[in-house]
C-alpha cells in the first residue's frame, strides 16, 4: 500500500485524472472516480439491466459508509422520503422529473432509511436535465419522473445534520 501511495505521489496530475477509480492510500483517504470510469460503469449497468427493469443502483465510490453510486431510473418509483438521510444527487443523462415537498398521506415503513407512499399530494414539480443538481432534505418526500429512455442520477445520502 505504501509503495502505491508513493507513486502515486509522484505522478504527473494527467496521469492521476486519466485513471479509472483510485483508491484510499495512508496519506490521502480521497477516492476518485474519472469521468471514464463513470462511463464504464454507467454503460456496464445499463448492459446488465434487464428488459422491463426499472431501477438499478451500484456504488461507484465509498469511504465507509458513505457511498456515490450510479442511480439509472427507466420507470418511476415510488413517491419517498429518508427520514434520517437528506438526498444529494447530480443528473447526469437523461431527463424527468422531480416533485418535492408537500406531504405523503399514506406511509408505508420500508426499512429505518425508507418511507414509501403512493403520491405527493401539494408538492412541487421540477424538470430535471443534465447537469442539475438536487439536496432534498431528510423528511421531505419526494418522487422522481423519467421523461424520454431514463435518468442518470449520481446519488448520496448524507446523515441528517451533515
């Protein structure tokens, strides 16, 4: 592990960047994903996603248990909210919806991280295009629509209060 760090300590920052993942070393607990391996694993899920398969989720980087991971939605989901984790998430292809806010009338408890319903009743409505950036709030429901083939989200959940 050592002899790793060292080197790449001493690489050139273009080669840093062209890597695919690079892990934790001693000295730099950072983990860097490059936009290539992005694209691998993105086009790696959606081989593997089979017809009809509506949600796929993989990790693309974690620290513990802290986790980005690669969210492909080709139908929409349920209408949730994370009581104890705000959700943090990046488009990154494709396009939808978002419809925040508002309440959810009838909770049904998936586990301690998931709440689940059928609508949003007075939530607000949000297109969602590459590039846009989200932070719902731990508490607050939420929903996403695809618009066109699907959306590409890069997903973090962060413990409330961070």
């Amino acid at each position: 592990m050592k002899i790793v760090a060292r080197l790449l300590a001493l690489a050139p920052a273009c080669l840093i960047s062209a890597a695919p993942v690079l892990a934790q070393t001693m000295t730099d607990p950072a983990v860097v994903a490059s936009g290539p391996a992005v694209q691998a694993q993105l086009r790696a899920m959606l081989a593997e996603m089979k017809p009809g398969q509506g949600f796929a989720w993989k990790p693309l980087v974690r620290d513990g248990a802290n986790i980005a991971a690669i969210e492909i939605w080709k139908k929409p989901g349920k209408p949730a909210v994370h009581p104890d984790q705000a959700e943090y998430a990046i488009v990154l292809e494709g396009a939808g919806t978002l419809v925040s806010g508002g309440t959810m009338p009838d909770q049904e408890v998936r586990n301690p991280t998931l709440v689940e319903g059928s609508r949003i009743e007075g939530g607000t409505t949000r297109a969602l295009a590459p590039g846009d950036v989200i932070l719902v709030p731990a508490g607050v429901p939420h929903w996403f629509g695809i618009t066109g083939e699907r959306l590409v989200l890069l997903g973090i959940k962060l413990p409330k209060g961070r």
